[in-house]
C-alpha cells in the first residue's frame, strides 16, 4: 500500500517537473512563440534591407530619381522653375 501512494507522489511530482521545469513544455511553447517572432522579425528587417540597397543603387546611378528625391524629399528646384508660396 505504501508503495502505491509513493508511485502516486513520485509520478505526480515528475509530470510537475515536465509539465513546469526549466525546459518543460510550458517553457517549450513559450520559447516557440518567441522564435516565430524573431524570425518574422528578422525576415521584416531583410526586406528592409533589399529595398534600401536597392535605393542606394537608384541614387549612385538614375539621375532622375535623383533629381525627384532632391524636389519631394529635400524641397529643390531647377532654375528656371516657378514657386508658389502660400501665407497662411
């Protein structure tokens, strides 16, 4: 009769231990969850980096996007070009 009560606590205390330790599986499923997020991350960060490069290779070469990244982002304008300015 003794043994079966410690057989009881013994399995008992090693599902705990499985279900709760260090490495178990609630610890399994939350290191799961946290790998998704980084590779999602790091797949976000490397399609930021292709489009970056391929900025960088548009702004060594394509006088044009030059020049329209100069008018929109800068505020630039070729002579001859006629400015409206606004008062409020």
């Amino acid at each position: 009769m003794k043994i079966g009560r410690y057989l009881i606590v013994f399995v008992f205390l090693m599902s705990m231990l499985i279900t709760f330790g260090k490495r178990g599986l609630v610890d399994n499923y939350a290191m799961k969850e946290k790998l998704m997020a980084l590779k999602k991350a790091n797949n976000d960060i490397t399609l930021e980096n292709k489009e970056l490069s391929k900025k960088a290779a548009l702004l060594r070469s394509d006088l044009q996007y030059i020049e329209m990244v100069a008018r929109n982002e800068i505020g630039m304008v070729r002579k001859g070009d006629l400015v409206y300015r606004y008062s409020k």
